[in-house]
C-alpha cells in the first residue's frame, strides 16, 4: 500500500455519517480511492454499500462528515462543481437503470446532450455513441429498446452510457449481481480492460468474490456502518478474524 | 378508544399527506420558471397526453351527450319545454357535465399512467440515473407532464363539449327534425360569459390537479415494485377527490363573482 499512498487521491471520505430516522447506517466510514487504481467494496446485503456510493454523488444527502472528490468539496459544491463532478464521475446503478422509454441510442446521448461542459454541444453523437458501444461489444443493438436486451446486455449498454462521457472515475454498484457466472466474468473483464485503456480510477462494490480477486488493488470491508478492514485482497483473505473470514469462505 | 386512534391517525394522515403535497406544488413554481426549459420533452408530453386520451373522451362525450338529451327529452316534452332543451342541454354539458366527466377519464387515463410511469422510473433509479447525468429528473419528468396536463386538459374539454353536443344534437335530430344550425344557435344563445369563464377556468385547475398527483404520487413512490401500483392507484383515488374540491369551490367562487 506504501505505493498508492504516493499516489494523489481522488475521492477522499471522512468520518461520514447516515441515519434514516433512528436507524444507523453509515457510522464514521472513511475512504481514499487513489488515481488508476480498483477499490473493491465488500459488505453484506444492507449494510449500506448502494447508500455510500449515491453519498458520494450527491443522491442521497449525507448527516455528517466530509466528501471529497478531484479536490471539490461536496457540501460547498455550487452548480458547477456538481456539474463538474457528474462528469467526471460515472455511476453503474444495480438495476441498470436504463431509461425504459428510450432506444439504446438515446440512452447513451442523454448525458452527451445534457453535459455540455466536457464536450460542448454535439451536433452528430452517432460517433461516440458507436464508440461507447463498441467498447461494451454491443454495436448492434444501437436501436434496440431497454426492454429488448438481456440482463447481461443491459449492464454493458448501461457501462456505455457511464463511459460515453469519458469518467475519470467509475463508481460499480454490484455490476454482476444477478448475471450467470459466465456473463458475469465477462463484465467483470470488461471493467479491467475499460480501466486499462481508459485510466480510470474505480470503486466497485461487490459481494462475488472471484470479482474481487480478479480485479481489485485494494479492498474495505464495510462492517457496522464503518471500514472495519482494509488491505489486498491476499492480506484479507489470509486473516483469521472471522468476521473478515465470512467473506471469503464460501 | 381503539377507533379514536384509528382516527386520528387517520387525520394526522392526511394532513401530513395534504403538506407534502402543497410543499411539491411549491417545488412546481419554483422550478418551472427556471432554466433550462425542456420545451422538447413538454411538446412530447403534450402530444402523449392528446394521444392516449383523444378517443376515450370522444367516445364517452358523444354517449353522454347522447343519453343525457335521451332521458331528459320525455320530461322536456310532457312539460311542454322541448324547445328549451338545447339550452338546457347546453349549459349543462359546458358547465359542468363536461368537464367533469373529462377530468375524471383524464384522471383514470392519465393521472394513473403519470403515477404508474414515474413510479417505475424511481424504483428502477432511473431518477437517480438521470440526476447523475446532469439533468434535473424534478423539471424534466415532473413539471414537463404538469404543464402539459394543464394544457391539455382545456382543450380535450373543450372537445369533449363539442362532441357530447354533437350526440346530442343527433337525438333532436331524429326525434324532433332539429336542424344541426338551429340546434347550436340555441346552445350559443343560451350560454353567456358567465358560463363559459368559470367552466374554462376550472378546467386548467383540473389538468393541473391531475398531472400535480400523478407526478407527486410516483416521484414519491416507495421502493419495491408493489410500490407503483399502490402510485397508480392511489393517483387516480386522491385526483378524483381533488378534482370533486376544485368543482365544488369553483362553484362557489363563481357564484360569488357572478
Ligand atoms: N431511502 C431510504 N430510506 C430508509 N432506509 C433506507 C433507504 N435507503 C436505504 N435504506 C436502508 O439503509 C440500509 C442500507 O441500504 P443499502 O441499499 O445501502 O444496502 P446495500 O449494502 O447496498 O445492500 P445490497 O447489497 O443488498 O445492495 C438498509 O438497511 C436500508 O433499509
Ligand atoms: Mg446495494
């Protein structure tokens, strides 16, 4: 880890906190994702892995804590900073989350049309939706409609509608949960080949653990609303703490 | 005791229900007069609601307008008003038959697909998915489909008049050999401004009613798929009511005024 540390940090989260009413989720969790590296997420379902990451965009306002994204501070972000951060931030939903009303087409020109500041206005986005498409290997299904795709197929045009706008970081939420494990790895190699060629740093949060081995740098273990481990994948798998054990057993 | 509670739950229900639901017309205001204006997505909204609803309130405005003049007819007759019965038939139908009725199709028809499409659209995260992607999913989803309810709903009442006068004017037709042009000539004389404003006025109250619960029914919509059903239905349930409020005040306003 010596080597990350060297490293300039992307995303840095402090003492962050989150209630829904009387009920604790998040209890102080703290994090750094480093520039070009993997930080895989483990926790257990509820644990409030989904409610961290929409935290850290911005979706769900947080109670407490500091959020810190490419140096912009997320409770003093005025408009344009969001705007700046919704760029350069991709977010993989669980579901998907593909606007069921739209083509696969206009799924992808959404964010292009709408985020104005990286691009500026685009007159043809045939040729970086293509090239979106093509990186997920799903060219063809350019006109298809949401409801016409598979599971698997749905996860990759939803990773191009995330990569359409070139994110310096990618944030995965469970990308291959509910996929067969065939489909699942190759998403999960597609994630690797995406980060290689794009440089992106990314947090993916996952309860597969063969999707962590493969591809994090890095891991915390959310436990009790706080990072109750962290370390490479070896190092966690090594431990005897059986809390930490419950994860890799299986 | 037990229904005492019951009640008051029950009251504090509603009123909290009844404050969140003024708080998201507040929100409605507030953004609809900032920019960016999604007129795109408004004219597409516009042009779904004309579609989906066009015919039902065509059909259901001829029949009413059909049946109302054949029931009332033998009355008119045996009291010797039949001549009166364009007005009265008239009035009616603008006043109120009209709008009502097209409202509460509108309310059934619309407002449940508002509450069941937005509904969906927030337990899938495609809110959340089209807040990250730079767009404000409260301008884009919920104030494009309530000013196109409230546009719309004017003019498929104005229709629905025409069209259950139409079916009116058939009946007299074939039973009394009224001409269609002496037909409408009594319907206009009859009907004044009083008439006609506080009708057309409650009619955007109406569309407005309709698209603001449908919207505020889905966008609130709790998690899980049962979830937009309970939206759907529930949007048609309490539109209706609202929609009954609004008759009964724009009734009273209009007596007052007029
Ligand atoms: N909008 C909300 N209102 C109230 N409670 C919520 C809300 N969203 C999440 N929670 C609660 O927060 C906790 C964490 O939820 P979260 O979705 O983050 O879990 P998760 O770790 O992502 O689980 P999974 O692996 O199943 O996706 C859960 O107990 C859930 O009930
Ligand atoms: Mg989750």
């Amino acid at each position: 880890m010596a080597q990350s540390e060297s490293k300039k940090s992307v995303i840095s989260i402090r003492n962050l906190k989150k209630y829904f009413g009387q009920h604790m989720v998040l209890d102080g969790f703290d994090l750094d994702l480093y520039e070009g590296e993997s930080l895989v997420i483990m926790g257990k379902s509820g644990s409030g892995k989904s409610v961290m990451i929409k935290c850290l965009v911005g979706l769900v306002p947080h109670d407490n804590g500091t959020i810190n994204i490419m140096g912009r501070d997320l409770d003093l972000a005025d408009e344009n900073d969001m705007d700046y951060i919704r760029t350069e931030v991709g977010f993989l939903f669980q579901g998907s989350a593909l606007y069921d009303s739209m083509t696969v087409r206009e799924n992808l020109e959404f964010p292009l049309r709408r985020h104005t500041r990286k691009f500026g206005e685009i007159d043809d986005a045939t040729p970086l939706v293509l090239e979106a498409l093509r990186d997920v290997g799903l060219e063809d299904a350019i006109d298809l409609m949401p409801e016409e795709l598979s599971g698997g197929m749905k996860r990759r045009i939803a990773l191009a509608r995330t990569l359409i706008l070139k994110p310096a970081i990618i944030l995965y939420d469970e990308p291959t949960t509910g996929l067969d494990p065939i489909t699942s790895k190759e998403i999960v190699m597609l994630m690797k080949r995406i980060q290689e060629q794009y440089k992106t740093s990314s947090i993916i949060i996952t309860h597969d653990v063969d999707c962590a081995r493969y591809i994090a740098d890095r891991m915390i273990l959310l436990v009790d609303g706080i990072n109750y481990a962290e370390g490479t994948f070896a190092q966690l798998d090594a431990s005897t703490d059986p809390k930490i054990q419950a994860f890799f057993k299986t | 005791m037990i229904l005492f509670q019951s009640w008051r739950q029950n009251i504090s229900d509603f009123l909290e229900e009844t404050g969140e639901l003024a708080f998201f017309a507040g929100r409605f205001f507030r953004e609809v007069t900032r920019r960016p204006f999604e007129f795109k997505e408004l004219l597409r909204q516009c042009y779904n609601i004309g579609n989906r609803s066009l015919l039902l309130v065509a059909v259901t405005g001829f029949i009413i307008g059909l049946v109302f003049t054949l029931q009332s007819r033998p009355k008119m007759m045996e009291l010797g008003a039949e001549a009166w019965l364009p007005s009265m038939v008239g009035i009616s139908i603008v006043r109120e038959i009209g709008p009502i009725i097209t409202a509460l199709i509108c309310a059934g028809r619309i407002g449940s697909g508002i509450g069941a499409e937005i509904g969906s659209m927030r337990v899938t995260e495609q809110i959340d998915a089209m807040e990250v992607s730079g767009t404000n999913p409260f301008k884009y989803l919920v104030v494009t489909r309530i000013l196109a309810t409230t546009l719309m709903i004017p003019l498929l009442v104005v229709m629905s008049d025409f069209v259950a006068l139409m079916g009116s004017w058939l009946v007299e037709s074939i039973k009394g050999d009224v001409s269609f042009f002496y037909y409408f000539d009594e319907v206009f004389v009859s009907l004044d401004f009083a008439d006609l404003i506080p009708s057309t006025v409650k009619t955007f109250f109406f569309g407005f009613a309709i698209g603001l619960v449908g919207c505020f029914k889905g966008y609130n919509c709790k998690h899980g798929t049962a979830g937009v059903g309970v939206a759907a239905n529930s949007a048609v349930v309490e539109t209706s009511m609202v929609l009954f409020i609004i008759d009964f005040v724009s009734v009273l306003v209009s007596d007052l005024i007029f």
